[in-house]
C-alpha cells in the first residue's frame, strides 16, 4: 500500500483523498488557512530542502524549520523538499 505525504508538514497519509480533505497546520498561508499539498516526490532515506540543501530523515522534520534562504526572506518561510 502507498503512503502520501503533505508537502508542507510531512504527515502521512493512506490515500490522497483523505489528504487533501484535512486542513495544514504549517500551511503558507497560516496554521489551519488551506489544505494539505500533495508531495510528489518519492519516499527516500534523506529529504533535501530546495532552497538551502539542509538534509533531514524525515518530511515532518524537514518542514518543520524556518529556513535561511527562503525566498521570502531570512526566518519568513519554511523549508520546503525537492523532489
């Protein structure tokens, strides 16, 4: 069975519906203010972040930290995974 994951909080999902029905916390445009993101990249050992390279074992860990080099500025955006 696959899993899905939200591109914006990493939390795993059974089915892309049940996904995409739910709210994000860690949504850009604030906690609860849209819906998960489907991430469509494959699941992997290490997760990088686009904008910084910063590597983590996992997507919740990954889109948890503020990054540096966000384009929105310095501490005004989370990482966000590469696919």
């Amino acid at each position: 069975m696959a899993n899905y994951y939200c591109e914006y909080c990493g939390t795993k999902y059974s089915s892309v519906s049940s996904l995409t029905s739910g709210t994000c916390n860690r949504h850009p445009n604030g906690a609860g203010k849209g819906k998960h993101k489907l991430y469509e990249g494959s699941e992997k050992s290490q997760y990088v972040c686009k904008y910084c390279g910063t590597k983590y074992s996992s997507l919740s860990s990954l889109t948890s930290g503020t990054c540096n080099r966000h384009p929105n500025g310095v501490g005004k955006g989370k990482h966000a995974p590469a696919l």
